[in-house]
C-alpha cells in the first residue's frame, strides 16, 4: 500500500513532469510557427521582388490595378478623374473565375480569361465585343455624372444618340442601363469605330484606347485596361473583352507569352493575337473626348 505522503509526492513529481513536457512543447510549437511566418514572409517578399503572376483562382486579385507587373515594369498611374483610372480601378470576381452568358451559363471556351470583371452583362444577348467597350465607356461617364457626354452612334444613320435626350431628366441607374441597352440594339463595331481616332503610333498607347476591326459579316473590339513600362520606356497593356454571345467582360491572357500573361508587349510583330482574335498595329484607336 502506498502511504498518503508517497502518494502527494508521486502526484507532485507528474505535475512538475506535465509541466516540463508542457512547457517544452509550446516552446517548438512557437518555434515551429515562426519558423512558417518567417517562410511566408519570405515568400510574401520574394512576390513583390520578382512581380510573379498567380492564376486569378490562386491568389484572387480584387482590382485590376492589383495584378501584378512583370519584373521591371512599373505600372503606369492615371489621374483619378480620367477614363484610365477606371478601368484600372474596376472591380474582379472573387467568387469563382467563370465567365458566363447572359442567361446563366457557362461560356463553352473558359480558356481565355485571366479574370472576369465583377460587373452584370443583361439578361439579353445584347452586350458583346463593342458593346462592352461602350458599357465601359458609358460606366465610367455616368459614374462622373458627365450626362450630357454620355453618347453613341447608331450603325443605320452614324447619328449619335445622347443618353440626356433618352433619359429626359431621370437621371436613375436602372434609367442608364435601359439607354446602353437601346443602344446595344443598333450599335456594333462599325458605328463605334466612327467615334475613335487613330493612333498612329502603338507606342503611344493608354490605358482606355481600343483595338478595334470593322469586317463583314461582323468584326471585333477590345479594351486597354492597364499599362505599365520598363526603365527604358517599353510598355505593355492589358486587354479586356466581351464575345458572342453577350457574357461578362472578362480580361484576357496572352497565349503567345505565357512568361507575362496576361500582359502584352506593345512591340508585338504585325499580329496582335488574343485567345479569340488576331489584331494588328493599324487597328489601335482612341476615344476623341478622353484626356485618358
């Protein structure tokens, strides 16, 4: 039998062990912990060093502008007032990195997009390639109520319609987006393209200005919606887009560099080629009223 003063002494030589056994454990357990901050730290810096590119449904970039540049480019910053700020601004889906129809279903090609801007495409099969250059371009105006720019040419007459003349002072959004709508109706890449001047020079691109091709039976129009440029002046851009059917905007990668995807050089060759059309330099333009 063991008397009461062996047992307290038995029970007092666990208690010091557990808490020895304890206090070395937490000890590695804190060693280990700040072992794995101190990596992710690491790995956090080496990120922003090098400007590596994560997948959109690795890392969920929330803005435009907060896709990373390449290694020694620097993105170039817009004034808050003008159209670039914008786009650079505009917000992405978190939720998944799908891009759907306007009647709620998948896109069939989901190989293009880098990411997809959080923005509602309709309930109709209206908001495709130039039209989702003018939703932007319209977003933007009625954001800064500048109401009485707000305006876009028809295909049949090349006569623009002013969303101050649709509206007739109800200045609501639900207003505005019944106007874009009316004018996806009669609008298309050759009624827009009307609208734009040339840039001659690809060198000279901003953010805002818009690839565009007027073809029969029907062409295609993209969006700058960031720039950025190496010490040595080069630039490159990123482009945004909706297709047909009508579906979010989405941005595009670059399937012919994947080492800055989803950036592209401003010294491509002849061919601008984008997962879904082929671009040349002669097809930049930019819209006449924008200070970019």
């Amino acid at each position: 039998m063991i008397n009461e003063e062996s047992f307290y002494l038995i029970i007092t030589i666990y208690i010091k062990y557990y808490q020895l056994i304890n206090s070395i454990s937490m000890k590695l357990f804190m060693f280990f912990l700040t072992i794995s901050g101190l990596c992710l730290f690491i790995s956090g810096c080496h990120e922003i060093v090098t400007g590596q590119i994560h997948p959109q449904d690795k890392l969920w970039y929330k803005q435009v502008h907060k896709i990373p540049v390449p290694e020694g480019y620097q993105r170039i910053k817009t004034d808050t007032a003008v159209f670039g700020n914008y786009l650079q601004n505009l917000p992405l889906k978190t939720s998944d990195n799908y891009v759907y129809l306007y009647d709620g279903t998948k896109k069939y090609n989901q190989e293009a997009q880098f990411a997809v801007i959080k923005m509602d495409v309709g309930t109709q099969d209206l908001q495709q390639c130039a039209d989702a250059v003018m939703r932007l371009r319209g977003e933007y105006l009625y954001s800064k109520k500048k109401y009485n720019e707000i305006h876009f040419c028809f295909l049949s007459d090349g006569k623009s319609r002013y969303y101050r003349d649709y509206c007739k002072g109800d200045y609501s959004y639900i207003k505005f987006r019944k106007y874009m709508n009316y004018i996806f109706s009669y609008a298309n890449t050759g009624s827009l393209i009307k609208e734009l001047n040339k840039v001659n020079n690809a060198s000279g691109i901003c953010v805002g200005d818009v690839f565009i091709q007027k073809k029969n039976p029907y062409g295609h129009a993209v969006i700058v919606v960031d720039v950025a440029q190496d010490k040595n002046g080069n630039k490159i851009f990123m482009l945004a887009q909706s297709y047909m059917p009508a579906q979010e905007i989405h941005i595009l990668k670059n399937p012919e560099d994947k080492s800055i995807s989803p950036w592209y050089r401003v010294d491509f060759d002849e061919n601008l080629i984008t997962p879904e059309w082929t671009f040349t330099k002669d097809d930049l333009y930019r819209f006449r009223e924008s200070n970019q």
